[in-house]
C-alpha cells in the first residue's frame, strides 16, 4: 500500500480556513484518497475521498492535482469543534488489506 | 442510531484474564474489520471478515487473539491470558464492498482495554 507522509500537527483559529496536505508519492492507478477524522475516545469518521481533481461535500473539499502524487484537506471556516487528529489514506478502500493509517494530523483550534 | 457499535465501551482486568469485546456492524454491510489502536498512533489493522468468513489476519493477531462473526452479523473478538501489552482501543469497522474500488469503513466507538 502506498505510504503518506503528512505533518504532525498543525494550529489555527476559529473562522480560518485550514489546509492540511499529504504527500503519497507511490500512489497506485487505482489508489483513491480518503481522509478520516477522530476525535479523543472514538472511532474515526469519513470525511471525504477522492480520486482527482476536485471534490468538495458540506464538510470539506479535496484537491488532488494532475499527478496524484499529493492531496490537500481543505477545512473551511474551522472551529473549535474541529481540533481532532485527521488522517490521510491512499488505496483500495479496505479488503484484506484494511486501511493503512499512519499517525495523522494533530490540528488544534484556538479561539 | 444505525451506527457500528461496540460492547463494552471500557473493559479493566488483570493481567492473565481473557476479556471478550463485542461488535455490531451497520446491519446491511457484510464487511467487518478489526483494529488495534494505542497512543499516539494511527489504528492498526488486525482482522477482516467478508460475512462469516474471516479472510485475512494480520501478523499483530498472536494467537491469544481469536475473532469470530457467526451468521455474518455481529462479531466477537476475544484476547485470551492478557498481557500489559494489550492495553488498547480495540476499534470495529465496517462497509459494503458492492464498490469494491470506493469502499469505505464506518467505525464504531471503539473499546478502551486496560490490563493491569
């Protein structure tokens, strides 16, 4: 499975808009990008996965560019409620491989 | 709540017990994994069933672990003699494969083990 590298962690203020980038140089043809977010205590939640281009639903929007070989989380108008650690996947989806997380994103968000 | 749930939330024992943690997958998908996950690190894959089937184990499962998922509804999954070791948040998922390519697991709340 392709690895992603992604920063340890990152800080903003509420109302900003926040982009996290992940970088997975050996993505394969038929990889996509799917993005997870946990919060302490639970269990990570979808967020949004993509392919290329551009995808946006009502929480966030994906930008993959031409080559594949990166993608940026596009949170926007962050607030609080979203400090969580956010992890970036590359792959088929799951199978018997199941899902290679690294060890995310730690964003924190300050008033 | 139509989730993935997980029984129970929080489990404590002593070292050498066997604790046993239950799953409820969404009820119309028929892939369910198992995840291991500690501090400050991503969840770990342990175990996958495609309906009642156990398809692939990981290396992290010794053989103190064993999971079952009989009729390919909820699924169990026991660590026997437990160790300090497994101290963990034992996380369930689950999906529907009917795209394969685009599959994408729901988790449930997870299970903080503690072995003292």
């Amino acid at each position: 499975l392709a690895k992603t590298t992604q920063p340890i962690s990152m800080d903003s203020y509420e109302g900003q808009e926040v982009n996290i980038t992940c970088s997975h140089n050996n993505i394969a043809t038929n990889d996509y990008i799917t993005w997870y977010q946990q919060f302490p205590s639970q269990g990570p939640r979808f967020i949004i996965q993509g392919y290329k281009t551009k995808v946006t639903n009502e929480v966030a929007s994906l930008f993959i560019p031409a080559d594949r070989k990166s993608s940026t989380l596009s949170l926007p108008r962050v607030s609080l409620s979203d400090t969580a650690v956010y992890y970036c996947l590359v792959g088929s989806g799951g199978g018997a491989d199941g899902l290679t997380f690294g060890k995310g994103t730690h964003l924190i968000i300050q008033p | 709540d139509t989730g993935v749930s997980q029984d129970p939330r929080h489990k404590i024992t002593k070292r050498g017990q066997n604790v046993t943690f239950r799953c409820d997958p969404i009820s119309e998908h028929n892939r369910l994994y198992w995840y291991r996950q500690t501090l400050g690190q991503g969840p770990e894959f342990l175990t996958y069933f495609q309906n009642e089937a156990q398809l692939e184990k990981s290396r992290l499962l010794s053989d103190r672990f064993s999971a079952e998922r009989p009729k390919g509804s909820f699924s169990t999954l026991e660590i026997q003699r437990t160790e300090q070791g497994d101290s963990a948040m034992y996380l369930c998922a689950s999906s529907w494969d009917r795209d394969r390519v685009r599959e994408t697991q729901y988790f449930g709340p997870g299970t903080r083990l503690l072995v003292l």
